[in-house]
C-alpha cells in the first residue's frame, strides 16, 4: 500500500489540453479500454455547454466534438469491448452512442426512454450488453430504466425501446448509476432519498432483484464498487458525507457498515491546507485499497486513503487546475490520472512526469458567464465546520 501511496503522491502535470474556443466546465471523464492490451486511444468529457468533447489520451490533443444536445448531459461512458463507442445520458430522456472514429453529428444508437423521463445518471453493464439510466423525480415517479444495448457495434441508427423499468425501490431523484466491474447482472443506485441499492437485474422482478438497501441519511453524490472481488459499495453525499458497505456481511451477524464519515472535511486533517469539497472515489486493485478524492476550490487535489479505522490524507496535488475540479479518471494500467475542472482544463498526470506545455493556466480562468449558468457546486464554498 506505500507502494501505491507513494506513486499516488509522486503524481506531476504530463500533458494539459490546449484551451478551448468556447470554455465549459468538464464534468464527467472516460476513457476508452481497447479490447486489445494495448493502451487506450480515446478520452471523452461531458461538458456543461452540453457537449461531449474527444481527445486523444496520450497528447490530450483535441480530436472531435458532438454538440447536438437538446438537454444537459449527465456522464460518459465507453463500451467495454468496442473502443470506438461513447454514450452519454440527457434530460431530454435519451441515451444516445457516438462513435468517436466519425465526425458526423448523428449518433450511431438512440436509447429512448418514456416521455416524462428526463435522465440525469446512467451505465452500462460490463459485458456491454444493458445500459441503464436514472430519473429525475417527475411528480411521484422516479425510474431506473433499461435497455438491451446489443447492436451498438453495427451502426443500426434507430431508437431502442426500454426493456423495463424499476420504479419502487427509490422516491427521489436517482443522482448515481454504477454496474459492478466484473459481474454484469449487478447494478448500485444512489438517489437524493438517501438509498444506496443494490439489484441483481437476471431476477424476474424487482422486489427479487433488490439484493440491499444501505441508507447514507443524505443526498447521494457519488457512488463506486470496492474490496476484493469488489463486494463493497461506498457513497459520497452532496453534505460531503461518506459510507463504505460490506455486502458481503448480508446473510452473515457481522454488521455490514465498514465506516461512516459525517462530514469527510473535518475528518481529513490537511496540513495548512482546507478541503472543500469531495469528487468521488477509485478502488486500487493492486493494492487492495480504496482511495477518494477531493479538492479546493482554487484546484488543488486531495488524494485520501480510507481504511476502516478512518480516512487519511495521503497527497496533495497542486499546480494544476486554478478552479474546482469537478470529474477525474483513473487508469490503472499506466497508474495515470485524468481531471477536468470549472477552468476548463483537462489534465494528465502521471508519476514523476514533467510538464513540458508553457501555457499560462492564469489565462484560462473562465468568464463569470459559464459560472452564471451552470450551477456550483453546492458545498464547495461552504466554510469548513469548526
């Protein structure tokens, strides 16, 4: 685990991406994973200006942009077999999938949901074989719907119709959609209820399928799979909050609750340094450990360690962004990070790089336009507690 905490600390600006004519915030990261053991070629971000931008992973050089977005995107994701495909989720209640190879402004699929869902998470399962999107709350209605995303691959341009929905087991908006990283029949949904559930979707219904419900008591930010055969879930909430489950414990007396921090700013002891506001998380395979990650609102990143005796700091990333950074993406093949933030920037880092870009990233702070749309967020400017 030093190991990996001294890799994670060691971590250096390689590569920034050029500024953009129309500056937007960067607010969801993927990256492609080639079939083949071959790095990835591709990186796709979504965009507060309603876009999806495509670059190129190893120079961050611009490649692309599909902007024919009627609503505000939530997330990016690649097929896992197919390196070329991207979806990402939209308020107007369409998944949609591009491929990145062409310029065209036409996707290759159309998920279509039902006509009062307005979608503002989604996944899609690790064998490539279902997508599914999380509802904003339309008078009592909350939906996770589904969809067989099989044909993605053969550029069959019509809209797919739901598989199904699951409308019981959440009551407020579904924030976070998460399917596990091997089993592709396991799914995790976090929702401004609080509820943190788990559904095993090869069940008939949805009463079989809900395997857990965890409650963080708040809004739910983020959400991820860790541990060992990945059988731990863990949550961020919007109050800066943090949960870690064991699903493990559920047929067992154990309790299933590893840790919970009420507010992981006063928990994280930051040597002169404040800590703002909470990004997400990566589990380290390799070291078997779960890290999250947080920042400030001037852009610099914490990397915290999570044990079940407690959080600990284990870096600080500076240098890099000058604003709130809003999405990351951790590659472990290369051990290298990708984050994006309200600067605009997209940066690469990677261990004891060095930045040879003599950009000016004073220059790319972003007119105060982009902050009057796009809501802030909403903890980043609180004071830490005393």
């Amino acid at each position: 685990v030093e190991k990996v905490e001294e890799q994670l600390a060691s971590l250096r600006i390689a590569k920034r991406s050029a500024p953009s004519e129309e500056p937007a915030y960067l607010l969801d990261i993927d990256l492609s994973r080639p079939a083949q053991s071959e790095n990835s070629q591709f990186v796709a971000v979504s965009c507060s200006n309603k876009s999806i931008r495509v670059y190129n992973r190893e120079t961050l050089h611009f490649l692309r942009e599909y902007s024919s977005h009627p609503g505000v995107l939530s997330g990016v994701r690649f097929a896992r077999a197919c390196d070329n495909a991207v979806f990402s989720a939209c308020s107007d209640g369409t998944v949609k999938c591009w491929d990145v190879r062409s310029a065209t402004q036409k996707p290759v699929q159309v998920f279509s949901g039902y006509p009062s869902n307005v979608f503002i998470s989604f996944d899609i399962n690790c064998s490539d074989l279902i997508v599914c999107a999380g509802t904003e709350k339309v008078e009592q209605d909350t939906f996770l719907v589904f969809w067989d995303a099989r044909g993605i691959t053969d550029c069959a341009s019509s809209a797919k119709e739901p598989l199904g929905v699951y409308s019981e087991s959440h009551n407020d908006d579904i924030t976070k959609i998460c399917f596990h990283p091997v089993e592709p029949n396991l799914v995790v949904s976090g929702s401004t209820d609080g509820l943190v559930n788990v559904f095993d979707i090869n069940k008939d219904n949805e009463d079989d399928a809900l395997i857990s419900t965890c409650n963080s008591d708040s809004s739910v930010s983020f959400i991820g799979w860790s541990g060992r055969d990945y059988k731990q879930v863990y949550c961020l909430t919007h109050d800066e909050g943090f949960c870690w489950w064991d699903t493990a414990q559920l047929d067992t007396e154990e309790p299933i609750t590893l840790l919970r921090v009420l507010d992981v700013r006063d928990s994280v002891c930051t040597e002169n340094q404040s800590l703002h506001y909470m990004v997400g998380g990566l589990y380290h395979e390799k070291a078997e450990k779960l890290f999250l990650i947080g920042g400030t609102s001037t852009g610099n990143i914490h990397l915290i360690s999570c044990g079940t005796d407690g959080l600990s700091l284990v870096g600080t990333l500076g240098g890099g962004h000058s604003a709130t950074v809003r999405s990351f993406c951790w590659n472990l093949a290369d051990e290298s990070l990708l984050t994006g933030g309200e600067d605009a920037q997209l940066l690469l880092w990677k261990p004891r790089a060095v930045e040879r870009s003599l950009t000016k990233k004073a220059s790319l702070k972003i007119a105060s336009s982009v902050q009057k749309r796009v809501r802030v967020h909403n903890s980043s400017l609180k004071s830490r507690k005393k």
